[in-house]
C-alpha cells in the first residue's frame, strides 16, 4: 500500500504555494502558515450542518466553541465535545471546521468543537485544564443548551485527541460514567521518537518527527510534570475506572501510527473495549484533507458512520 495519490497532490501544491518555514520561526509564525493552508483549500461547509457559535465561561477565563447539528435531526441528540489537533500549539475552530461539520453530518450527533489555550504561551497544563473543565460544562449544560442527557462522547485528532483521553479520564473519575465513548483520530500518546512509525514516517508528509519534538517541546515548556502525570502523559499510570469504549483511528503513513496502537492496547489492558480503523493510504492530518482526496472523504465518512452507530449502541 502507498500513500494516497490525491493526498501527494495536494501536499506538493502547499509546498509550491507556501514555502517552508526557517528552523526557528515562533510558534505564531507556525500558527499562520498552518492557518493561511487551511483557508487556502477549504470548501463550503457541508450544506446540511448548522453551526452555532457559543462561549464557555469557566473558572478565570472564557473559551470559544462551536456547535454543529445535522439539519434533518429529530429530537435531542447524542453530543460529542470535540478538540482539534495541532501539537497544542496551532488550529482553531476554522482551521477544524469542515472536518468537524463532517463529523455532524456522518454520525448524525452533535458536536462541541472547543477553542481551547496554545502553548507556549498557555503551556501544560493549560490545554488539560481547559478540555476537562470545558467537558464538564457542556455536560452540565447539556439541558438545556437542547442535546440528550444520557449520550456524552469526547473526541479529537493528533494532539486534541491526547486531549479528548486526559478529559474523558478526569471527567469519568469525577462522575463514573459520564463520558461513554471516545473518538481518537491518529493520536499522539507519548513522547518519544524512536518507534518503528516514528522511524520510517521521520519525514512526512503530514508530520514530521521533528515537528513533533518541536510540539513537545512547546506544550511543556511551563510546568514540568512528573513522569506519572496523566494528563501529560496519559498512558503511564493505569485507569481507576474502566475506560469509556474507544473508537481509535490510525494512519499507516503516520509517525504516530504506533502511538494508536499502543493506546488500543493500554485502554484494553484497563478493561476498555475498542475498536480500530486502519487507514492505511493515508498519512498524519487526512481529516482536514478530506476536499482535496476521497479517499480520506471515504475514510472520514466510514469514521464518522460508525461513531453514529457507537454513540447509540447499547452501554
């Protein structure tokens, strides 16, 4: 299996548009090259989503989200609270919008998709910080902001998944059972650089590893946490309660590739049922690249179908 022929298209056209960055641009610079491509090849927004911006007011601070519903629902419905990716340090709503409109669409739930802090300037543990206490929230406004009150799911791609596992965690040890189940797209999980995936993905597309060590290096450049400390490292200490069911999706030509495995293995060894998807002619990111290839369109509706399915299955 190769990579997605689409896929290198698209991944030659933003190096001819957007030359590369110098080795020491600051995480701003980062922040609007990763924007400026985003912009560049969006597409409208999928017809049949509404999106409704709200604000999330917490504990010494106010976090911008965005709420994303299938037109033709009835009733209630199941909510995901959704993080983006972007090595704690770049996205945004926008730059996540039409994969997260996607999500909507294909799993006929609704989605929270929360803006929360960048490092370096709000380090770790900030982003933790932010995707728990914004989780609580809407759990506890899910009421009456009009979504089911027995449905809760967390998700999130690359770096907002590690955040959607730290949350889902800490929400579940407040009250057992509130989060039911986790969508992970291509995770990462652990700080290190030497696995096999890491190895032969160093150098992209989509990530590189020495990009990655640039996003760690960024995300805890604050407050050093213990080696224990799950909420920087969320598979080094095992689960107090059962793991909320887990839908983890890796990408073959992924440096963490591995990192969703391992996770899969981690979260079955606590107890957790999970389930894979292995989307293996696609690299790290294909989510918000799904306009410029169907196949990872594809790949992205089959992951957004089957979360649909999960969210209401049987407990």
């Amino acid at each position: 299996m190769t990579i997605d022929a689409a896929l290198l298209r698209y991944y030659r056209a933003v190096d001819e548009a957007f030359p590369p960055l110098a080795p020491d641009a600051d995480a701003q610079t980062v922040r609007d090259r990763f924007s400026n491509v985003a912009k560049a090849y969006a597409r409208e927004r999928d017809e049949t989503v509404t999106a409704e911006n709200i604000q999330i007011v917490l504990d010494g601070r106010t976090l911008a989200a965005r709420i994303y519903k299938p037109k033709t629902a009835r009733g209630p419905l199941p909510l995901i609270v959704y993080f983006h990716g972007g090595g704690w340090v770049v996205g945004d709503l926008d730059t996540h919008d039409r994969l997260v409109a996607r999500l909507a669409a294909d799993s006929q739930c609704a989605v929270a998709s929360v803006d929360y802090r960048l490092a370096p300037e709000h380090p770790f543990p900030a982003p933790c910080d932010d995707a728990l206490d914004a989780l609580i929230w809407l759990a506890e406004h899910r009421s009456r902001l009009g979504f089911a009150t027995d449905r809760l799911a967390v998700g999130g791609d690359s770096a907002g998944a590690h955040l959607a596992v730290v949350a889902a965690r800490g929400a579940n040890e407040r009250v057992a059972g509130l989060v039911g189940f986790q969508l992970l797209l291509y995770p990462v999980m652990r700080r290190q650089f030497e696995s096999a995936s890491c190895i032969a993905n160093a150098n992209g597309p989509g990530l590189t590893n020495d990009e990655m060590k640039w996003y760690w290096t960024q995300f805890l450049s604050g407050e050093a946490p213990q080696a224990n400390d799950v909420r920087a490292f969320p598979l080094s200490e095992p689960f107090e309660r059962t793991p909320a069911r887990a839908l983890v999706v890796a990408a073959a030509f992924d440096p963490l590739y591995d990192d969703a495995f391992e996770l899969k293995r981690f979260l079955e060894a606590n107890g957790g049922r999970v389930e894979m998807i292995d989307a293996r002619d696609m690299t790290h990111g294909f989510g918000r690249m799904h306009a410029q290839s169907e196949a990872a369109l594809g790949w992205l509706r089959k992951i957004g179908a089957r979360t649909g399915e999960l969210m209401r299955a049987e407990r």
